[in-house]
C-alpha cells in the first residue's frame, strides 16, 4: 500500500498499534516505510523501551529526565546487548545449521508457580534444556541448598520488578546464562548469591539485596539497569566484564572490587563484550557527557570561556582596580614627551649626539624631571646611561607592555587545553585513553555507602559517567592497579575522592570531584597516575594531594575554590603540575611543605587567598614559567626553610607582596617579572611573627592551624628513600635576573639574618626605596642591577645593616640615589641623575666608597652627615646643578676620609660648545648582559629526607617588617 495515501498522523496512530516484530517488518518493505517507521521515535518507540520489562529509561539511574537522542537506537542497542549471552550457540555444535534448526525446535518454555507444573526452580532446572526459557510466576522462592547451572538457561520473572524474589545461591557450570526482572537475595546458609568460575553470566533488571556476587577468571559478566542495595560484585583476574547503567546503593564495605591482572585464559564472550564496551565508549562521541558535570553550577560560575563574565565577578574586584590604574598609568605618559623603546619619556626629539634622560614611569606618582624650572634644566648636564647590561630587561617595564602582560596575557592563556587535544599531543595518554581490559563501569550510580569502586593487585577498571556521592571515598586503587577514570561524577565523599598509592596509576581525565571532605585526589607511596582535563573545586581540604613518594602528571585541569592548597605536595612528593588553571582558593594556590618537590611549570594561579604558591619547611620545587597574579595575599611565599628554584613568572597584581621569602631558605630566584603587587616587590624576612606594621590598613589578627591527617601521613613516610633535586644547588638565598617594577611599596625590603645574593636585577618605578636593607647581619651582596626610577630612593641602608654595593647602576630616583646608616662597601657603581644626593651617609654609617661614578642632577654628588665614618677616594664625581657644590660633609663627620677623587664640572659654555661627557671604560653599568638569560642548568644531588615540626604562625596587623599576610598556611 502506498504511504501517500492517508495523512502521515492517521499513520502514526495506526501503526501505534503494532507489536515489535510487525514494525520490524514494516521497516524492510521500503525506503518510505522505513522513514515512516523511524518517525515514531518519541511515539510508538518510546511506549516499546519505557513498557519493557527487561530494561529501564536509557539514562537510568544517573539521567532519569533526559531524554536519549533516539528511543528507537536506545532500544535496538538495549536488545542486541541482551542478545549477547547467546551469541556462543555456534560453538556449541560443529554446524551452525544443524545447531540453529535444533535450538528452535527444541527450545522451550517453562513456568514456575504455585499453579504451574513445577512448584521450585530447581525442579524446572533439571528437566530444562540448553537456552529454555524459565519464567519465575509472581511469589517468594527459597532454596536450602546451593543451585548449580549445568546448561545454559534464561530465568525471568513475570511481573514488575520485585513481584519475583529468589532466596538462592547459584553456581554456574554451564558457559552461559541469564537472569532477568527477578529480586536476588542470599539463602541463609551464605552471603554468596551468584559465583562463576568460567562462564558467563548476564544480568537484567535485576535487584540484588544483601549479597554478594563472585566472577572468577576465565568467567565473566554483564550487568545492566539493576540495583545492588548492600551488596557488591567481586572479581578475581577478570579479563573483562561490563557493568552499566546500575545503582549500589547502602554498601557497608566495598560496592565493586577488582583484584589481580586480566589472565590471558578468556572466556568466549570477551570479544563480544570488547565490541560493546567500544561501540559505546564516551571517547566516540565527544558530545556526550555526564550533564551533572557540565551543567554543575561551580562550574558555570566560574568556566572562564569569556572574559568579561570572569572579570564580572565579585571576587575580580582587585582586577578591576588594577586594570584601572594601569588605565591611568597609560595616559599619564603620553603628556609631556613620547616613549622611547625602553619605555622612559624622551624630552624633546631625540637625535644622534643628544643626551637624553631617564624618567620614571611610574603612574602614581607622577614624578617627573619636568617638575623643575627652565633655569634648573639649562644649568644641568646629563650623562646618557640607558645602554647598560640590564637596558633590555627594562625595557619590558613599558606601561603598554604592563598592561597587556597583566590582563591581556590572562585572557589569553585563559582556555585549557580539552580532553581530545590532549589526547592528540600525548600518545601515552592516547594509549592509556583506549585501553580497555578488567571491568568497564559505565553510567553506575555509587551513592550512601562506605566504597565505591576498589581496584587492587594489578587489576584494571575503566569508569565512565559514573556518579560516586555521599560515599567515604568513590574510588581506591592500590598495588600496581590500573585505573581509567573519564567524565565521571565524585562529589560528598567523607574522605578522599580518589585514593591512589602503592604503584597505582592511570588515566583520571575530565572528571568532575568537588566537594569531598578530603582531598579530591590523594596520590601517594608511589603512585603515578595521569590527571588531565578534571574540575576539582569546592573541597573541605585540598584539590590534589601528593606526598610519601607519590609522583603523578597533573596538566590542564581546572582547580577552584577548595578550602586548603589547590595542590599540596610533600613527604617527598615529585608530580610535575603543568598548564593548569588554579584560583579563587581559600588557601594557597599551590603548597610545597615538608620536603615535597615537583615541577610548577606554566599554570595560572590566581585570586587565591594566600601565597599564590607556598614553599615551607624543606620544600624543594621547580616553580617555571607560572602567571601568578590577582591574589589576596602574596604572589609567592617562601617560608622557613624553604627551598626551590623560582624561575621565569610572571607574579602580577597581588595584593602582597610579589615573593615573600623568609631568611632562614634557601631560594633561587631567577628570570621572574615581578611587577604592580600592592606591597614590596620581593621581601625577605628573618622572624615569623612581629607586631610591627608598615601599613595599618593592611592584614588583621589570624592565626592559622592545620592538623591534616599528620599520623597517617608520619605512617605513609619512607625516610630511607633517596631524594633527587632537579636543580643546582645552593648556599646562599639568590635573586637574580629578575624585572622588579611598579609594585605599591619598595621593590626589595630585606629583613634578614641571613647572607643574601641581589644579583643582576631590573629594579625600576617601584613606590618606595628600590631595595631598602632594614637589617641584614650577615652581608647582603647586591651586585649588577639595575636601579631606576624608583619614587624614594634607589638603595635604603638602615643602622647596624652590613652591605655590599658593587657594579650597580642606581639611574633616575626620586630622592637619594644611596642612603646608609649601616656598614660595608660601595665599589664600582653609576649613581647618576637622582633627584636628591647621589650619596648620602649617615649617622653612624661606615662605608667604604670607591672607584664610583656619581652625579645628582640637583643637589649634592656625596653628602657626608652626623657621626658618619669611613673611606671615601677614588671616585668620579659630576657636578649636576650649576652652584651646588659637590660635596657636603659635617664638621662632626671627621673620621671619614675624602682623598683621590676625581672632580669634573661643566659649564654653562662649556655645555653649550657641545663638550659630551660620556660614560666609557667601563660603559654604564651595571656590565651584564641580561638579553638571553638562559635557565637553570638541571643537576642531581641525593639528599635524606627528614620529619619536620609543624609550626603555627601567627601575624598580626601587617607583613611589611616580618611576615607574609596569611603567611603561615600549613
């Protein structure tokens, strides 16, 4: 019959009436019948797969409400996987003819029932044949002894689900079996209520209570839309099983446990089931996932994917401010002059031969040369000193470049690589990704319980779209187990998310874990896993955890707004964390305590509420190439013995300080860009705790405690292991090479009780002194930097400060170029065009002061006052200021010695006649060439590990004298 000739809705609701073989029928007539067919997808297709008794909604029990794309495809998948108990029928006679014209003419049916003729299952098992059909009529069934399966059979239950209940304990000996809309309940003589130990056995709509389920290798299983209430399923050297689309629900131990590797002795149904499992593998359809992970709201409110919604939230306020001022900081230099490539203002047009000048840059401030008068100007002489070692370092202060390193950088490094593109890059994680062997947990509800999923003595288990909640921990793997964990659902866990340790390791990949009491991810005693894509957020404790020798790639996930550290590593912990995004924390970003180590490399940590990372108490790290801005307090926290190469960031906008280094470590500082922090650039500190503030609007009292499981992890320590450092290393603190610029307070506030090493540094527009030594019993080496612009002074000396200056170039400051009230040396340094004396010393100050080039363009080259002391000779001194003499020094200062020094003035002729003093032999300095730094060279040293005290820190009021704001966070 033609389709055409009735209405398509007079078709629909005609063929709304036929059973299933009759619409398959229709299907093969031809092209139109088979569009039409199809087009009954959410009529006729659906009313077949929701009225089905064999099986629940497509999405049970994780979706319940959503819709599958197509009811018919979920129907036709649900009926070929039940098909596949069958599917050994050809192996079971030399001619698949002859077998299939035998099955179906003896095939048969028989009932169970209170009026059937077999009143008992067993009675009915042993009259049936292989593939009966045995249906169970509705009532309670007990058996006092064991059932064994010796051929294979097909139990069902007619009814509902629940009308049908089995008190048995079946032993299968036959390959094959299935059990479907039957309630399986132990008998009373064991917990056991299904064991096999070669054949395979699949499960239906079925519900389990109170009992156990054992699938030993070479058997198998497949399980699917049944509910395990206080039960679990056990498997021993499984190659591979499948369970999907089933609910454990109450387990008082463990709902799914896998012990021991795949043995190679399989079962028949191993191919069949490897063509399932990958024909619906979450890898083959991109588009699918679990919509609680996507449509988590921590995760919408926090998904970065454009930037105006992320700089709309409240927590951004400090981004805002400072995009603002950086804003103001643009158009405040475009008025008096024009940039020059080293990003100072040039006065007038520049030409070949012209001396040009250095001016500050710094917004705030607004300080300027051009605050003086005409007749000031004409009556002084510059020197040209912007072509020194470090000119090219500076000029990466550009307030254009500012901008677009601070906010245009984040928006552009704001997306995290995706799942497939990581995949794409790494062919181990391709590799691992494929892997398909053990059990398959597909689509499974975990919920109330006390274990998820355990996987133990080299078994392997892959997890996709399952939900683990209100569980005590979802996932555990321990001794060498292998685990695959994609697009999973962890959440209210009571201890730790996922547990790994002893050799664990796998694939966790973009995974959703929040809001577990403990860690997300606990990775420890040598545990190695790889952690790509996942959303750890909103937990009690830390994101990740790794310590006792746990080791572990954690790359391009998004951690958030956990209670504690992002990533805390310790007790020798060694993961590498790269490419992933780490913020709004209540604690640090990332932790390193307790001779942890790791490798920091290029993650955005930001808008955490402590150290953006914090090294402490033998922490050892790599911390490279990070963007670590927009904190509430410091950008980087180098606490008591700490340790750890610090190397290539961008530590940007924090509220803190830029690093905040306690004098008892031992860091390398090196190649960092270290700019527009609320308060010092670098500070290091010799005490925890101090009363003294410098700001009084900063901090408050907190006093900060942690008690983390500290007995379990003392247990998990292997004080004998050997530990590597990935880094040279050092004796003595080191800041090298790095662009310190634009923070609120001064660019370096020492502190210290420690010698410290300030070695060739950009130190440029900061709001206070350029470095300020405030005590320093030990020597502060400070050699070859660069010190400009600075709106106080260039170098700040207090009393009783032991200092040595040495090939320096101290350029442009609004005030004193040196001031010292402490002792040491002044050897070889530029200290040209300061606004105030080039050298002033003071009270008790005992310096030695030679072979320096010094000049103030409007006060007093060298300025000798009070009780001042020591030597002052062969230096060049260039008079500034016309009529400003050269040297002031008081009557009281008698014991400091003035000799050799050379005097070189200019006149006001002499200046115009185009005389040219010119910096040469040496050139400016400082005399390095910081244009290819290049990184650290990467060397070994064996070290012991050693248990360390836990300290709590408190602070009070401030950090600017002693301590870090929340500097205390383990």
């Amino acid at each position: 019959m033609e389709i055409s000739g009735l209405p398509l809705e007079l078709w629909r609701l005609i063929l709304a009436y036929l059973p299933l073989p009759d619409l398959g029928r229709c299907c093969v007539v031809c092209r139109a019948w088979y569009e039409l067919i199809i087009s009954l997808d959410n009529t006729r297709w659906r009313q077949l797969c929701l009225g089905c008794n064999e099986c629940k909604h497509p999405n049970w029990p994780n979706q319940p409400d959503v819709e599958p794309h197509s009811w018919r495809e979920a129907f036709r998948q649900h009926h070929l996987a039940s098909k596949i108990w069958t599917k050994n029928a050809q192996d079971m006679e030399s001619s698949n003819c002859l077998h299939l014209f035998r099955r179906k003419k003896d095939r048969k049916t028989i009932f169970v029932g209170p009026t059937s003729e077999h009143l008992n299952l067993r009675s009915a098992l042993a009259v049936a044949n292989v593939y009966d059909k045995i249906f169970v009529c509705p009532g309670v069934y007990e058996e006092q002894n064991e059932v064994i399966l010796k051929v294979p059979v097909e139990i069902i239950g007619l009814g509902k689900l629940g009308d049908v209940a089995l008190l048995v304990s079946f032993d299968q000996h036959c390959p094959t079996a299935r059990l479907c809309n039957l309630v399986l309940m132990p008998a009373w003589f064991t917990p056991v209520v299904y064991k096999t130990f070669s054949g395979h056995v699949q499960l239906d709509n079925c519900n389990v209570e109170n009992g156990q389920l054992h699938i030993h290798a070479p058997g198998t299983c497949q399980v699917k839309f049944c509910t395990f209430s206080q039960s679990s399923i056990n498997f021993h050297n499984v190659a591979l099983s499948i369970i999907e689309n089933s609910e454990f629900i109450g387990s008082d131990s463990i709902s799914v446990s896998v012990a021991g590797p795949g043995l190679t002795d399989r079962n028949w149904a191993c191919k069949h089931l490897a063509v399932a499992a990958k024909s619906k593998s979450v890898l083959n359809s991109p588009g699918q996932a679990l919509s609680t992970t996507c449509n988590s709201r921590n995760h919408c409110q926090s998904s970065p994917s454009n930037f105006g919604t992320f700089e709309s939230n409240e927590s951004m306020t400090g981004l805002r401010q400072t995009s603002g001022s950086t804003q103001n900081f643009q158009m405040s230099y475009t008025r008096d002059g024009h940039y020059n490539r080293e990003g100072c203002v040039l006065k007038g047009k520049p030409c070949d031969g012209e001396v040009v000048t250095l001016d500050t840059d710094y917004s705030d401030s607004e300080m300027s040369t051009s605050s003086e008068n005409e007749d000031d100007e004409q009556s002084v002489y510059k020197l040209s000193y912007q072509s020194h070692g470090l000119s090219r370092l500076l000029s990466r202060t550009n307030p254009l470049r500012l901008q677009k390193k601070g906010a245009d950088l984040l928006r552009m490094d704001l997306e995290l690589k995706t799942l497939q593109k990581e995949l794409q890059k790494d062919k181990e994680a391709q590799i691992l990704a494929s892997t398909l062997q053990g059990c398959l947990i597909r689509k499974c509800l975990f919920r109330d319980g006390k274990g998820g999923v355990f996987i133990c003595s080299q078994g392997q288990a892959r997890l996709e779209c399952n939900i683990f909640r209100n569980l005590s921990y979802a996932v555990r793997g321990i001794q060498n187990a292998k685990i695959i964990m994609i697009k999973n659902e962890i959440s209210q866990c009571k201890a730790s998310g996922i547990f790994l340790r002893l050799e664990a390791g796998g694939l966790i990949a973009d995974n959703n874990i929040h809001s577990n009491s403990e860690a997300g991810i606990d990775i420890r005693k040598g545990a190695n896993p790889l952690i790509l894509c996942n959303q750890i957020h909103s937990g009690h404790r830390s994101g990740i955890v790794v310590l006792g020798n746990g080791k572990g790639i954690i790359r391009s996930n998004r951690i958030y707004g956990n209670k504690e550290a992002g990533i805390y590593i310790l007790y020798n912990g060694n993961p590498v964390v790269s490419g992933n995004h780490i913020y709004q924390g209540l604690a640090a970003g990332v932790a390193v305590n307790e001779n942890g180590r790791g490798q920091i490399l290029e993650n955005i940590i930001r808008e955490n509420h402590w150290g953006g990372a914090d090294i402490r108490r033998g922490g050892d790290p790599i911390l490279r190439n990070n963007l670590i801005c927009y904190g509430y307090s410091d950008g980087v926290v180098v606490g008591e013995r700490g340790k750890g190469l610090i190397e290539g960031n961008n530590i940007y906008g924090n509220k803190g300080c830029g690093v905040w280094v306690m004098s008892s470590s031992l860091p390398h500082i090196a190649n960092n860009q270290i700019s527009r922090n609320n308060i010092y650039g670098v500070a290091v500190f010799c005490r925890k705790d101090d009363t003294n503030d410098y700001l009084n609007n900063r901090g408050g009292n907190e006093n900060f405690n942690d008690e983390w499981e500290i007995v379990n992890w003392e247990n998990d320590f292997d004080s004998d292991e050997e530990r590597y450092t990935s880094h040279k290393p050092i004796t003595v603190a080191l800041i090298e090479f790095n662009n310190i610029n634009h923070n609120g307070a001064a660019g370096l506030y020492i502190k210290s009780s420690e010698t410290l090493n300030i070695i060739a540094n950009a130190i440029h527009a900061n709001h206070d002194n350029g470095i300020a030594v405030y005590q320093s019993s030990q020597f502060t080496h400070i050699t070859n930097n660069s010190i400009t612009c600075n709106s106080v002074g260039g170098v700040l000396v207090e009393a009783g400060c032991k200092v040595e200056l040495r090939g320096n170039g101290i350029y442009d400051n609004n005030s004193h170029g040196v001031t010292s009230k402490g002792e040491g040396s002044v050897l070889e340094n530029d200290i040209l065009g300061n606004h105030g004396y080039g050298l002033q010393l003071l009270e008790n100050a005992d310096m030695k002061v030679t072979k320096n080039r010094i000049q103030s363009l409007h006060d007093y080259g060298i300025a000798i006052l009070d009780q001042a002391k020591g030597l002052v000779q062969e230096n060049q001194i260039f008079r500034g200021k016309v009529g400003k003499t050269i040297l002031e020094k008081t009557e009281n200062s008698q014991e400091c010695t003035v000799q050799s020094n050379e005097i070189l003035t200019c006149s006001k002729s002499s200046c115009r006649s185009g005389i040219v003093w010119k910096l040469d032999n040496p050139p400016s300095r400082p005399l390095v060439d910081g244009s290819n730094r290049p990184l650290s060279i990467v060397q070994t040293s064996q070290r012991v590990a050693s248990m360390t005290t836990r300290i709590a820190a408190r602070v009070e009021r401030g950090c600017h004298d002693n301590g870090s704001i929340f500097c205390s966070i383990l």
